[in-house]
C-alpha cells in the first residue's frame, strides 16, 4: 500500500477510539446490533445496549447526546429522522423521532479497532495443516475443473477456502516471526522459564521443518496441474457460482472481484512457485526458521553454561578480595596477585645469544644487545623448531574419483527415472522386467503412494522426496494380478493403474516452448 492510499483514510475515523471510553462503548453497541442486522438504534436503545456491553456506570441524557452528535460530527454515525413511527406526547417525539446507524465510515473504523484488539491478542503459528491444506484444495479445484458437468458454486467455495489458507499462512508467518525475533532477543529474568520456552520453540521449528520440501513440491506441482486447465477457466467458473449483486446504479462487480481473484492467485505463485524464477517466500520462511534454531540452541548452550559455574564473575572477584584483606604481608599479596591472575615474570628471561661469549656475564640487561623472541612464545609457550616443511597432500585423484561416482550415480538415477516415467495412466504390469535398482526405485514410489489416503477422486498421490518425480495410483477394482520380473526374482501382486510424470520437467519444457514462441 503506498503513501496515496494511506491519506485517503479520513483523519478522525479512528479518534472515537482514544477520546473517550464513552465513544468506543456506543460504538461497540452499534457494531453488535449490526451484526444482529439491526441498522438504526434509537436514544433510548443506544442506552439500554450499553448496560449489554459491560458500561454500568450511570450516563447523563446530555453526554450520550454530544457523544452521538460528535461520532455523527466525525461521519462515523448518520442520524435520521424517523417518521413511521407513532408518537402518543410531544416529549415522545423528541426522544425517539431520530434514529442513529452506522454509516460506511463508521463500519470500517469499528471492524479496524476490532481487527487491532485481535492481532494483539493473538499469536502467529506456522501451521503445516494449513499447507496440506492448500494442497488439498489445490486438488480439489483440479478435479472439479476436470469435470464440466460439476456445479461452479462449489468451484468457488473451494477457491475461497484456497484463498482464506492463504491468507492465514501470510497473516500466522508474519506474526510468528515478529514474535520469533523478540524471542531472540529477550532477556527474561527467570532463567527456567526462559529456557523452556526457548526450548519449545525449537522443538516447534524443527516439526515444521521436517518434511516442508515434500509439501512444498507437492502445492507447486498442484498449481502446475491447475494452470494446465486454465486459471481464467477457473476464475469465469468462480465468478459464475458467486452469484454478485449487480444493484441499480452500481458499477459491474465481475471485474473488480476477477482483478482480486488473480492478484491472490499471484501471490499463490510467489509463496510456492515464481514465475520470475526468484526464490519462493515458503523457502525464505524455511531459511528463516533454520537460522532460528540455530540461534536458540546457542543461547540454551550459553544458558547451560552459565548453569555448569559454581559462581559467576562478581563472586569470584568478591572471594578475591577478602582473600588480598587476610594476606599479612605485601609478598604474600605479590604472590596472591601473580597466581591469581598470572602475571609471571617473562618466559624469554632464558633466551641468550647465538655467541654466549659475545657479551660479558656482568653486562646489565638494558646495556646487553637484543635477543630475538619467536611469537610461538607467547601464543604457545614454545619456541620455533626448525623442521623439514611437511608435504602437502595430492587430493586431485580424490576428487576426480568422487566426482566420476557422483556422476555416476546421477546418470544412474536420471536412466532409472526415465525408465518409470510413463506417457499416461498405465497398468502395473507393463512394466515388464526391470534391473533391481529401477525395481527398488519403484517399490519405493508406490510405497509412498500407498501411504497416502485416496483422495475424493479416488487417486493416491505422493511425490519423491526431492519432488522430481509425481506418482499417481489408482486400483481398477478388476482383481488383476501384474508380475514383474528381476534378476533376482520375480514380483506379483495387484495390478494398479499408474502415472509416473514429472511436474519440474514439464513446467521447464513449457517454459521453453513459450520462449520458443
């Protein structure tokens, strides 16, 4: 939001909220009639409801008349007059002939002090439900797109439900992290709570770690999915099933609410897959919840520490000091003072000239020539040592052999991949014979799969844990039996419908055809 949005914000919407208790209360009134869609109160009714939001203290007719007058002064509240009523007096008419309601203004200033009070009431969380849970609504919204015949309301329901998870994971990591650096450099007087929260907190951060690049790979390759079909698809389906009002005079809504449908779709992309090619914010937050743990395990290790010292620094210094009052004599506080803080005479004292003979044994120091002091002396308490210069190990073989495995090893994985990968949904047993690696490579595929509950369609689907490769599995229900031969045996069991793809391969070959175009 720049700067020409914020000074289109009235200056005295928020006042009521800081001026007096007596404003936010009336406010407070009209808010909750609004949500029983009650629209006008009377004088009266402002009064009773008072009493309904905790306001027990006596009010005069004349303050809570200015105090409506003012939130009307300010635009937050619309006084009108009401003429259907009956009036049996004079001093009737006056009382309840006008009638107070919440205006435009007014219902965005309350719902704004509701949503402040919210925020510092709560606490940010990083939530991997709420990942699986854009996972499974990305799903969904495949799957219903598949089908033309299925009903565009639920299109839209699933889209907005894709778009509140969104909106809670961006809201929680915000907030989660803004308390998560004040954590970082809290100083809290209780050491042992201090040190439990800060260990809960790790603990935290490590469970949402764990596993976050399998569900990271598993939303974007849910996007690529959705995108095959069409996001304008999606949208003009969405917008058919929310039924907008179009009222009298009013402009079309479609197009305000599709230019908002996309703006959350690319903010979708910017969390788990960029189009520019730039690193996705999921990622940011996982670098950021690393360097987290690493920075609490520190303070709990220097927290340890200072729990492992039988007394700090100022004990120390204070038992010196009774030990230096108790000495009788000044040697023996010369003597203290050198053990305690080691302060010796010089280790050089010893070092003499290459020709002892050079210089008279009666020479005083200062008149006695230099002699040459090694720093290994004071950094190590030795002198230099002449020595042969140690031979530097050859480590060029050693890399070209790792690298030529690593390679290796690659290439190996890259053929067996490929060798899984199938061009659509195929039985089990079309697989044939297979070496024991590719075999091994399989089994682990529908491993994961298996582990999976099927989806409302009816399919398992997991991803490897690098997310290269996607397998999709379905059982027929035909009570088919596939083998499949090894070099080492042979495999039997039910033969599934399966789907073997990659989603980066295919994302990256799209991305080349559209340069190419």
């Amino acid at each position: 939001m720049g700067g020409a949005a914020f000074r289109r914000i009235p200056p005295d919407m928020f006042r009521f909220a800081t001026h007096d208790e007596l404003y936010l209360a009336v406010m407070q009134v009209f808010g909750e009639a609004n949500d029983r869609l009650v629209t006008a109160l009377t004088f009266d009714e402002v009064l009773s409801g008072l009493r309904e939001v905790g306001w027990f203290d006596p009010v005069p007719g004349d303050r809570l008349d200015r105090a409506l007058g003012q939130l009307c002064e300010w635009g937050l509240l619309d006084r009108v007059q009401n003429h259907g009523a009956h009036y049996a007096t004079a001093e009737e008419y006056e009382r309840k002939n006008l009638q107070y309601s919440l205006t435009k203004r007014g219902e965005a200033a309350f719902e704004g002090v509701q949503h402040a009070l919210y925020l510092l009431a709560s606490s940010g969380a990083l939530q991997s439900a709420v990942l699986d849970a854009i996972a499974a609504h990305l799903d969904d919204l495949y799957g219903l797109l598949r089908d033309p015949a299925s009903d565009n309301r639920r299109i839209f329901t699933t889209l907005a439900g894709l778009e509140g998870h969104l909106d809670a994971l961006r809201t929680n990591t915000k907030q989660f992290n803004g308390e998560l650096q004040r954590l970082l450099r809290d100083d809290a007087a209780d050491l042992a709570t201090f040190d439990e929260v800060k260990r809960a907190t790790v603990a935290y951060l490590e469970e949402f770690v764990t596993d976050l690049d399998v569900r990271k790979h598993a939303i974007a390759a849910a996007i690529a999915r959705v995108e095959e079909l069409g996001v304008a698809v999606l949208h003009t389906r969405a917008l058919a099933g929310a039924d907008l009002p179009v009222l009298p005079g009013a402009a079309d809504p479609a197009p305000r609410w599709l230019a908002q449908r996309q703006a959350k779709w690319d903010g979708l992309h910017r969390w788990f897959a960029p189009l520019d090619g730039s690193l996705p914010a999921v990622e940011t937050l996982q670098d950021i919840a690393r360097r987290a743990i690493v920075s609490l395990l520190r303070v709990l290790e220097r927290f340890g520490e200072a729990r492992r010292r039988s007394a700090s620094t100022i004990q120390d210094f204070r038992t010196l000091a009774r030990w230096f009052s108790a000495c009788p004599t000044d040697e023996d506080a010369h003597r203290l003072f050198n053990a305690a803080f080691g302060l010796w005479p010089a280790r050089h004292a010893h070092l003499a000239l290459d020709d002892s003979d050079e210089v008279p044994a009666a020479t005083p120091w200062h008149a006695a020539p230099r002699v040459p002091v090694s720093p290994l002396l004071r950094t190590h308490g030795v002198t230099e040592k002449a020595a042969r210069t140690a031979r530097v190990r050859d480590v060029a073989e050693i890399r070209r052999r790792r690298r030529a495995r690593a390679l290796r090893e690659r290439a190996e994985l890259e053929a067996a991949w490929a060798r899984l990968a199938t061009d659509g949904t195929v039985r089990l047993s079309t697989f044939g014979e297979l070496d024991h690696a590719t075999f091994a490579r399989l089994l682990h595929l529908l491993g994961r799969a298996l582990s999976v509950r099927p989806g409302r369609d009816g399919l398992r689907r997991a991803t490897t844990t690098d997310g290269r490769l996607e397998v999709t599995l379905r059982d027929p229900g035909d009570g088919r039996t596939a083998t499949i031969r090894t070099p080492s045996g042979e495999f039997t069991g039910p033969d599934y419908a399966v789907e073997i793809r990659s989603p980066l391969r295919e994302i990256r070959r799209e991305s080349r055809d559209e340069e190419a175009l």
